[in-house]
C-alpha cells in the first residue's frame, strides 16, 4: 500500500507543478502585452485554470499526508509532511496574491483594463511564480526522501542476496 501511496503522492505533486509551470512560463509574452490584450487573455484563457488548480493543490497535500500516514516515523513521511506543508503555503500564497488579482480582472468590463492594471499584472504573475518555487521545492523535498529510500533498501537487498 505504501508503494502505491507514494506514486500517488508523486504523482500528484507532479500535477500540482503543472499550471504554475504554465504560468510561469507565460510570464516573457504577458511581460509584452498591452492593456487590452493583457485582459482579453485573463478573463478568457484561464478559467480551466480553476478545476486545475484546485484538484490538484488540494489533492497533492492529501495525497501527501496519507503517504506520511502509511509510512510513519520514517525520513519518508517527514519529507511527506513537509512538501503537503510547502504545497499548502503554495496555495495560500495563491489566495493572497492572486485570487484578488482575479476577482478585481473578472469585475473589469471587456475592454477597459482596471486601473493601475500593470500592477496586478505583476502581482498575478509574481504570486504564480512563487506558488510555483513552494510546489516545485515540496516536490524535490519528497522525491529526495523516496530515493534515498529505493537507494537503501537496494544496498540492504544487495547484501542479503551476498550473504545468502
């Protein structure tokens, strides 16, 4: 069970990397667009953002936390614990910078950016940015810790097969 857990866990924190990555990558031609243009793309490019980002920020933590359970008092469910708290503070760093950005782009009538939209252009972006660094840093946290486990458990069946 802890097997499967672990991919899950993985799996879901590889889930979690994909829209911020998304994001993140975007940032060099949003950086370009004017106004108009700017909101055009945020009030219709990324409403299938939402189902995304939820499943996946609230589902990589779970799926970490159950792992953890599974394999309690290891370096494995610390590593667990740890990147479910990184991908957390992920997604409150979303509901304190971004959300407002979103909810103040969504009220914007089609063709008149908000005021001082440059700024929540930079907000927006810069909180993508950094729940994409706590979600990519909670990763490498657990993928750290599980191959540092395969790595034992391989040395430790190396040796019970050279000393059979």
């Amino acid at each position: 069970m802890a097997h499967r857990l672990r991919l899950a866990a993985l799996l879901m924190l590889v889930f979690a990397l994909f829209a911020p990555a998304g994001h993140v990558l975007e940032i060099p031609g949003k950086l370009r667009l004017g106004a108009e243009a700017w909101l055009v793309v945020q009030q219709n490019l990324y409403p299938g953002y939402a189902v995304a980002g939820a499943v996946s920020l609230l589902g990589a933590p779970l799926a970490c936390a159950a792992f953890a359970w599974s394999v309690r008092g290891t370096a494995e469910a610390r590593a667990a614990w740890i990147a479910a708290a990184l991908v957390l503070a992920g997604l409150a760093a979303w509901a304190l910078i971004v959300a407002p950005v979103n909810t103040e782009v969504a009220a914007a009538a089609p063709g008149s950016p908000p005021p001082g939209w440059i700024g929540l252009r930079n907000r927006w972006e810069a909180g993508h940015a950094t729940v994409f660094v706590l979600v990519a840093a909670g990763f490498l946290v657990l993928l750290r810790a599980v191959l540092a486990h395969a790595r034992a458990a391989s040395t430790s069946a190396a040796r019970s097969a050279g000393q059979a």
